[in-house]
C-alpha cells in the first residue's frame, strides 16, 4: 500500500514511536514517547532538553528540543493530555502536513484512514489501514480499529502517527496508543480537536477549505453559540435552494451546523465564488434563526465570503482587502546586557510575533530570545519563514513585515535579508516578495504617534483627484538631492517648525542619512520614506534619483494605494529592470497605528474620495 510519501512523517528515537511535522520547525508527538525516550515525567527537567528526531528519509535533526509536554502520566487509563511537541534547531524545507476540519470523521467516517508508524522491524516504517469507531468516547478521544484484512496492525512504534484520510491526504488525529486485540488490533487516537485542547497554536494552522485559519476560528466561536438550528435540517434546506452539491447518504449524521458548514466549504465545486454564495446563504438562513448571531454573522460574511453573483454588474472600483486578507509580523528588537557583562558584543531581545486582525492580544508568539546582534540578521530570517510556514501558510504577499527598531539600527538594510521565496526554489530578499514597514522602538513602546491633525486645505487636496505625482506630494514633504544643505541644527530646527511633516517625510541624498533619518524619527514624523542606498550627487533636478522615486510612486499608488505594497512593487521592479534601479534599497518608516492600521489616506483615482 502506498503512503503518497508524505514528508511530515517523523520518527522520535530509535523507533520509539513517530511523529507529525505541522510546521516547518514543529513536531507533534505523544507525551509518553518524550517520557519514555527521555526518562523523565518531570516537565521543569524535559522543557528544552534535546531530543533525538528524524524526518523520513533523513539525518537526525541537530538541536532538536523539547518544547510541550502535556498533563498525561504513566500508568492513566487515558489519552488525554498524552501530547507533546518537539520544536527542530532550525526550518526544514520539508512540507508539513495539512489537517483536515475538526468534523471530517463525521462527514466522512468510512473514509480510507492510514497511520503510518515505526515499530521494531520496519526501520522505514510501515502503513496500517485503519476504521473509525461510531462516535469517539465522553472525553473526546476517538477508538480505532486495525482493518482484519490487513497485515500490518496498529502495535509498539505508531504512538504520535498521524491518522489521516488516503484521499485527501489530510490529518484527523494523533494515535496515542494500540492494543493488540485477536486478528486485529485496537488503538486509541486523539482527533484534532482534543489536540488543540492541549497545545493551542495547532489552531493556527487549520484552514476550512479556501478560508484561512483566523477565519475558521471565528466562524467556530459563532457557531458554538447557535442553540436553535440543528444541522440535520440545513442539508436538505440548502440542496432546495442551490445546485450542484453532492448527495450525503444520511443528512441527519451531521447534527451540528458548524459539521454542515465544514461539509459545504469542503465541496469540490472548482468556484471559489459559488462556494462564498453558498456559504453565505447558509450562513444567513442560520442567522434567521438565531437572532442574537445574525449581526456577527453578517459581519463575518462581510469579511471572509463576500459573494459577487454573475448577474449583478460591479462598478472597477478600489475595494479596500478585507480584514482577514492582511496580515502582519511583527519583529521588535530591543538593546539588552548580554550574558556575559564584561563583554564587548551587542545583545537584543528579539521577539516576533504575528497579527491577523485589530485586536493588541492573543497573537501568537513565534520567538521570543536574547540575540546577538552579529546574529540576529540569520535569527529572524530563519524565523519569518518559521511564521510564515506555521501561521500564514497561505497568506503570500499579502504578509506585511514590520520591523520594531533602535535608533542605531534603523539602517539596516532589512528589506534586502532573505526569505524562502514563495515562487520557486532557493531564497529571496524579504522587500520583493513582502511589504515592509520600519518602526522606531521608542515611540512604539509607547504607543504611537498621535493622528495628523488635517485642516480645511488638507482635506480639500486628498478628497480631489489630482494627477499621481500630486497625490504624494499632497502627504510627504520631499527633500531632493539638489535641495541646499543643512546643518544638523538647521535640520532640527526645520523639522520642529514644518507643519506639513506631521504627515510625512521623503528623503534622497544627504537628507537620507542615517543621522537625519535618526532626528525625523525624534521628531516624530509618522511616515518617512528613504533610500538606504548611497545617492551619487545628481547633474540636475530632473535626473534625481529622489525625483524619480517620487514620480514613480505616485504612479504605482493609483494602481495600489496601500503604501507599504506599492513600495514592494517597485522594489520588485527594481531586481529586474535596470532602469528602475532608482527604487532599490528603499525603506518606509510608518509610525501611525490608529483605529485603521496601515491605511493610506490617499484618494482613489476616479472615485472623488478619500479610502
């Protein structure tokens, strides 16, 4: 029997018992294989210690440590809390594995289930075809059943298998445990549910079809609250009102609504649009019948499945992207002592999380550690993919990068530091592939800067339509090359008087270095926009390297309002395009967090308002 050799198996030990890659940097296990490899229950001696583990097919992982251990202890007649994680020294490029919705072994409970585990004889380890049990115990955990006519049977070496469905090669659960039972066997497995009980960032990785994970775990929250519509009614119900689903043998098995609505966004209709209509008719038809979620209902409907039907003509206007299509990591660096107090060497606390709505709590933390500064550079690029790969796994270029950073380092090229490039193999420089946003550490500390207060005259300029090299320049105030020099105290004394820079700066020439930047940042200026690159002194105004950086902005801003993208954009252009060179190397420093984070207050062209 063929495993599709899947590359999120892992093997814990000398065959002690097997694992699940759900990220690039994270393995799932069961607790009693990190005990009983390691001999230890204590979880203050097991946190951090290394662990021997391997993907299949491959080397021992180096500096592989123990990262969770759940409340599971020998000798309890129970799988709950049996559950452990073991995070790799470094990224693999291997494909984690994907997880199926919470109710897949309702929807589809004959399924073909495989577990694929290591025990004693088989050093490449070996497939057992399994069956669900009717409906899993009180306490969540699932009995399987190794299939009688198979050879292979659940034994020693499938604990921290993943269960999952041959045809969609998708995850349902952990095995926990096997019993040999007759010509067969009985085994025990954690679905995922149970799991993300236990360790709660496993949420973050399960998508519900073409909706991401943010907003599946809403969609959950809401309907966990419906308490009047049963799902065995919305089957039958929705079938009368659309075409083209499938036939289920007993609509009446999936008796909750949330198992109907992972029932429907699973369908292979090939539209993503149809399945948005769909979910959005039988998101409404609940609504109706719970009053009290209708609005949040809507709200989600808003968000995530906004259907366009073929038949309504839309106006080719700017749609702002809704909440849930952007995202953001965050990488805050902060000067700290080291270790070691007589030394010479910079230290700073890194921490990186990740942001996928308004909200300031409950974001995941992806790292959290007191770097060297000789390395942090390899540090973060090693944990953005990390990020990436284990919370926005679809996300793309719609990830916005926001570096949090002292003065002394805000001139670090950071857009240039690569990233896995999500095109094609090999690496590529985070500023091509992502949008980037520079914050200084002090003022973000301390929450912000205050919105730009706009007078009469400024709301007339961004509420018009002007030509795109006047839409910039109505919000920066730009200091080109050929602009006479300053002294530090002149520089100083003309940022404090300028009103218009309340709004922003950009920058070329002797204006964009680092000590100016450093005092525009004092100064409180929201949005600076710079090249960190060297600027040769210009023959004229018009071959301004400044100059054509702002002509060229104002032309991709038409197109993509959104600041940080249309940098990207030309940065993008810049690595391909020689004569675009003048859009290498630059950087935007954005102190604005206001009620709509990272909005360009800048008009759309043709429709007479600002978005």
């Amino acid at each position: 029997m063929n495993d599709n050799n899947h590359e999120w198996h892992a093997i814990i030990g000398e065959q002690v018992g097997a694992g699940i890659l759900v990220d690039r940097q994270h393995i799932l296990t069961c607790a009693h294989v990190v005990t009983r490899l390691l001999d230890s229950e204590d979880e203050a001696d097991l946190l951090g210690t290394p662990i021997q583990v391997r993907l299949k097919g491959g080397e021992d992982e180096p500096g592989a440590t123990v990262l969770f251990v759940g409340s599971w202890r020998e000798g309890e007649d129970d799988s709950r809390g049996d559950v452990a994680v073991i995070r790799l020294g470094r990224p693999t490029s291997r494909r984690p594995a994907r997880f199926a919705p919470l109710s897949w072994p309702t929807i589809e409970p004959t399924a073909r289930y495989v577990a694929f585990g290591y025990p004693p004889y088989a050093d490449s380890g070996v497939p057992a075809e399994l069956t669900l049990s009717p409906a899993p115990r009180a306490n969540g955990v699932q009995l399987l059943s190794s299939r009688e006519a198979e050879l292979v049977h659940l034994e020693s070496g499938f604990s921290g298998a993943g269960v999952y469905d041959v045809r969609t090669a998708q995850v349902i659960g952990m095995v926990t445990q096997a019993m040999p039972l007759g010509n067969g066997a009985l085994g025990r497995m954690l679905p995922t549910e149970v799991l993300m009980s236990d360790w709660a960032p496993l949420g973050h990785r399960l998508r519900l079809g073409q909706y991401d994970a943010t907003a599946y775990a809403e969609l959950r929250g809401l309907l966990l609250r419906a308490t009047r519509v049963r799902g065995g009614n919305l089957v039958p119900w929705l079938k009368s009102r659309v075409h083209g689903l499938p036939e289920l043998s007993d609509p009446r098995m999936l008796d909750q609504p949330m198992e109907v609505v992972e029932w429907l966004a699973t369908q292979p209709l090939g539209d993503p649009e149809k399945i948005n209509l769909y979910m959005s008719t039988l998101l409404r038809h609940i609504g109706d019948q719970e009053n009290d979620l209708r609005p949040d209902l809507d709200g989600w409907i808003e968000r995530h499945a906004r259907a366009t039907p073929a038949a309504v003509p839309v106006a080719p206007a700017y749609e702002e992207p809704a909440e849930s299509e952007r995202a953001w990591i965050v990488v805050r660096s902060k000067p700290v002592s080291g270790p070691d107090a007589t030394s010479t060497e910079r230290w700073n606390r890194v921490t990186v999380w990740v942001e996928t709505d308004r909200t300031e709590e409950g974001h995941p933390v992806v790292f959290d550690e007191d770097v060297r500064v000789a390395d942090l550079r390899e540090t973060v690029q090693q944990q953005l993919d990390v990020a990436i790969d284990s919370y926005l796994p679809d996300a793309g270029g719609a990830v916005t990068v926001e570096f949090v950073l002292p003065p002394d380092d805000l001139a670090d090229p950071v857009e240039t530091w690569g990233v896995a490039n999500p095109f094609g193999e090999g690496e590529a420089e985070l500023g091509v592939v992502s949008a980037v946003v520079v914050r200084g550490l002090a003022r973000f500390e301390r929450g912000g800067s205050p919105q730009p207060e706009w007078d009469d005259e400024d709301q007339q300029v961004i509420r018009t339509a002007p030509r795109p090299r006047e839409e910039v320049l109505a919000v920066l105030e730009w200091l080109l090359c050929p602009a006479e020099p300053r002294t530090h105290k002149e520089h100083v004394g003309w940022l404090a008087s300028k009103r218009r820079v309340a709004r922003g700066l950009g920058l070329s020439g002797p204006a964009a270095a680092r000590e100016p930047v450093a005092d525009a940042v004092s100064a409180g200026v929201p949005v600076i926009l710079w090249r960190r690159e060297s600027c040769p002194r210009c023959i004229s105004g018009n071959e301004c390297l400044g100059a054509r950086l702002r002509d060229r902005l104002g032309e991709e801003m038409a197109a993509s309002p959104y600041l940080p993208e249309a940098l990207r954009e030309l940065r993008a252009a810049a690595a391909q395009d020689p004569d675009m060179a003048f859009a290498a190397g630059v950087s935007l420093l954005w102190e604005e967090r206001t009620a709509e984070r990272f909005r360009w207050s800048l008009p759309r062209r043709g429709t007479g308002h600002g978005r």
